[in-house]
C-alpha cells in the first residue's frame, strides 16, 4: 500500500491580497491591464497602446472607464489609503 502525502501551500495572506486589489482596480480603470488602445483624433484609426502615454494621461483610452492616467490614480489610490489608516488609527 502506497501513502500519498502532500504539502498544503496556504496561498497569499488576506492582507497580501488586500494591498493587490487597489491596484488590479487601478490598471482596469485606466485600461492597463488589457493594453487598451487610443483613441484616434478627427476620426482615424485607433492609434494603438502607449503605455507610457497612459501611464502620464496623454492619450484617449477607447474603453477605458478613466482618461487620467495611471500615475495620477496611483495618487487617488494613496490618499485613499493615508485616509482610511488615519480613520483606523484614530
């Protein structure tokens, strides 16, 4: 008789997960995570992904939710966090 034995692996903790999700939520606002091309100006073809354009938010997403930018969200996302830890502190 053979015995199997194995390893659980726990997996990441809540918390790891917790610090992941703002940002999966950041990058599919601003359409990141799926390489989201431009918007053409006066009515030409799609100008294609730039991801240094949409991190600084420089180009017209054509299905993303927000034309900010990446960089300027990451700054909504840390005000957000610097609010709630003082709201948790405090």
């Amino acid at each position: 008789m053979y015995s199997l034995q194995y390893t659980v692996n726990p997996g990441p903790s809540v918390e790891a997960l917790r610090a992941l999700y703002p940002n999966l939520m950041r990058d599919c606002l601003t359409g990141l995570i799926y390489d989201d091309p431009a918007q053409a100006f006066h009515g030409g073809e799609p100008a294609g992904f730039d991801r240094a354009r949409r991190e600084r938010g420089l180009d017209w997403p054509l299905r993303a939710h927000s034309m900010i930018g990446a960089k300027r969200m990451l700054q909504l996302q840390q005000a957000c966090r610097a609010r709630h830890s003082a709201r948790r502190s405090g």
